[in-house]
C-alpha cells in the first residue's frame, strides 16, 4: 500500500486516544508502516534465526550509505545508543557533561547512569537548541562531553560547538533521535560529530518497532562499541562453543540489534525520504501562513540548516487557552517534552536558565506529519489563523 494511502487499522482504545483524541481528531503522531514488511518480516521470522544476523549488518550498510559514515552501529533503542556513547566518550563517575533539560528525559538519564553530574546549559528560545555561548561559559577542567538536541529535527549550531569542545579536548554527543534525515551545511546529521544517537522508536519517521543507531567519527569508537553492545564478546570470532570460550576484556551491554527489527527497517528505509519530504512540505506551508501572526509564531530557523520536522513547534500566546482551543477543533497538540531540570532526579543540579523559562511558556507542537491530507492541513492553518485574530482583536497584549 503507498505511503501516503494507509488506513489506521484497529488498535488498543487507550493508544488511540493518547494519538489522536480518542480517534476522532488530527493526529500529532502516527506509526508508518508499509504493508511491504510482511513478506520480509516473515521470512526472518521463519527462518530459525532471529537474533543478531546477517539482517542487522545490511541494515547497517544501508545506514551508512545514509549518513555518509561507515562507522554505524545498529542498537536495541536511542536511549542505548545515548549510554553507550557516553561510555565511549569516557565519561566516568565525577565527570561533567553540559547538557540541555529541553528534551526528552531519556537524554539525561543516562548520564546519571554513568555517575556523572549534569551542567545545564540554557537554550534558544526561538530554537529550543543549546545556547552555544552559554556551553562555553560552563565549561571546567572536569567537563567530558557536551550533549546537544536536535529539537524537533532542526540542527544546532555545530560548527560553534565544535570549535568549543576543540578548545577544550572534549566529546560532542548529538541526541539526533528527532532528527533522522536533517541536514547541516548540506551534510545529514550523523556525519559531523564525534557521535550522533538515532531513535527507531514506533513514532520517529521511520521505525523498526523499537530500535536505534550509534554513528561515530572513528573507526576505533565503532569497534570498541560493537563490543560493548553485546556482552563485551566478539560476534565475528570463531568460535567452536557458542563463544562462551571467548575471552571477554571488557564488560558490556546487551544492546544489540536483531534480525527481526532489523528486517523492518531494511523495509522503511525505502519509504524515508517520502516521509520526511512529506513533513517539510507540511512545514513549509505552515511557515507561509503562520508568518504575520502575533499570537502563534513558528520558531526561527537558519537556512544553512533543513529539519527534518519531526516536530512543527510553535510560540502560542496563552498557551493552555490555545491547546483548550485546537482540542475544540480536533486537532491533537502538545508539548511532547518537558524540561528535564525539574525532576526530581536531577534536583541537585538546578539554575536559573531564562532560555528555558521563555521557551516552555509558550510552546507547543502542532501536526505536521506524513499523514495529513490537504483538507488537514487546511483546517489546521484555518484554525491557528482564526485563533490569531480573536486573540489580537480581544485587545490582549502579543508583546
């Protein structure tokens, strides 16, 4: 079935309404999945072997020839992909590592998980990235890695974090779990740092299920994390006994790929390009309407860099009357992700981040998927410019 045709198929109620308001309204998200993972998908599943194979290593080729580096490693999910490169960049105990709290939690519990203390740096309000002035004034002799996030698919200022953490001799972790197929410079993600973490989680643009990749800038972090994320045991040694003969050097994760998530992103990665164009076309025409507005304002975005949009987020003025709004017009918004420095988990590294105090004020994110229809798409634009105009004509203050 093309890309764009899908039927929703039945599924569990709860999931339905946590999608798209109890299955009547526009989703904020949507699993794509083409009917053409079945036939390989069940020749994987029939064939004996469902564990890391020969599936695993062509999804990584493909991988590579997507990101432009060779050195790609296919992981059970992005959070593994997150810890593990921490561990690579030798991130210990003490260490610290500047990171942004506008994110998904699951960026900075792996941190926690290393023993390392967070240093937040504030963001762009307009952007939601890590404000790079900001990383370099929080630096320290016992700072290891910066973690920056690709919010919603938009890059952020690489070519200045670089230049930070060259200074300093230190690791640069791209969470580029929103940003599958977004472009910096006119090179994709994944081919510019140290390392860059990817999600294949259910509702990214593309998805093997639950899975996730590690790209790294050097061979030799690529080799040593192969290791790491089975056991610390080499899968390509000979081996006469079920390598339980192997010598293990290192312990390590169980983090690895299989076949079976394996064969269908081998099947996805056919259909990503469409998706992703699908969402910049969607975003484009947002840009166009929402332009002259004074009450929701998209953010501001560089054209030396291409998101890959798997968010559209936008500023709203009385940001809980807006969502209240577009739920009456059956549109699903959210915020997607809270700040992550007031959890109670990382308490006892809080600071004033004004960046961020702007930012979630007002933010929120709107549909802009593959699977909007033009009629969608309309209604939504319809919509936000209606709430614009009685926003601006109640007299209330857009300053």
């Amino acid at each position: 079935m093309p890309v764009y045709q899908q039927k929703t198929q039945s599924c569990d109620k709860s999931v339905v309404n946590l999608l798209s308001g109890h299955g009547r309204d526009i989703p904020l998200f949507k699993v794509f999945m083409p009917e053409s993972v079945i036939e390989p998908l069940k020749q994987v599943l029939l064939s004996g072997y469902i564990g890391e194979g020969p599936r695993v290593a062509q999804f990584e080729k493909m991988l590579a020839q997507w990101f432009g580096c060779d050195n790609v490693l296919a992981l059970n999910n992005g959070t593994s992909a997150l810890q593990l490169a921490l561990r690579l960049a030798g991130v210990e105990p003490g260490d610290e590592v500047i990171s942004t709290p506008m994110t998904c939690s699951a960026t900075n519990e792996p941190i926690l998980a290393r023993g390392a203390k967070i240093i937040w740096a504030d963001i762009n309000p307009w952007t939601a990235n890590i404000d790079t002035k900001d990383v370099a004034r929080k630096i320290t002799a016992k700072t290891k890695a910066i973690m920056c996030v690709h919010w919603g698919g938009y890059p952020c200022d690489i070519d200045e974090l670089k230049d930070i953490a060259a200074e300093h001799n230190i690791k640069i972790i791209e969470d580029a779990c929103h940003a599958f197929g977004s472009t910096y410079h006119g090179k994709p993600i994944g081919s510019h740092c140290d390392f860059a973490c990817f999600s294949f989680q259910a509702i990214k643009h593309m998805t093997t299920v639950d899975g996730g990749a590690l790209v790294c800038k050097s061979k030799s972090d690529r080799e040593r994390g192969r290791l790491l994320r089975w056991y610390g045991i080499d899968r390509k040694c000979p081996r006469t006994a079920m390598r339980c003969e192997a010598d293990i050097k290192e312990w390590g994760y169980k983090f690895h790929m299989n076949d079976v998530t394996a064969a269908i992103g081998i099947e996805q990665l056919k259909y990503a390009s469409d998706t992703i164009s699908k969402h910049r076309s969607n975003a484009l025409k947002y840009d166009k309407a929402f332009e002259n507005l004074q009450a929701v304002r998209p953010l501001k975005y560089n054209k030396d860099r291409l998101s890959s949009y798997w968010l559209y987020t936008v500023r709203a003025k009385d940001r809980p009357r807006f969502m209240e709004y577009m739920q009456s017009k059956a549109i699903t918004v959210s915020q997607v992700h809270v700040r992550n420095d007031h959890h109670t988990i990382f308490n006892e590294f809080r600071t004033s981040l004004p960046g961020v105090d702007e930012f979630v004020s007002e933010q929120v994110s709107i549909p802009v998927g593959w699977w909007l229809t033009e009629d969608n798409l309309q209604h939504i634009i319809n919509s936000i410019v209606e709430y614009d105009r009685q926003y601006r004509t109640k007299g209330i203050d857009t300053e």
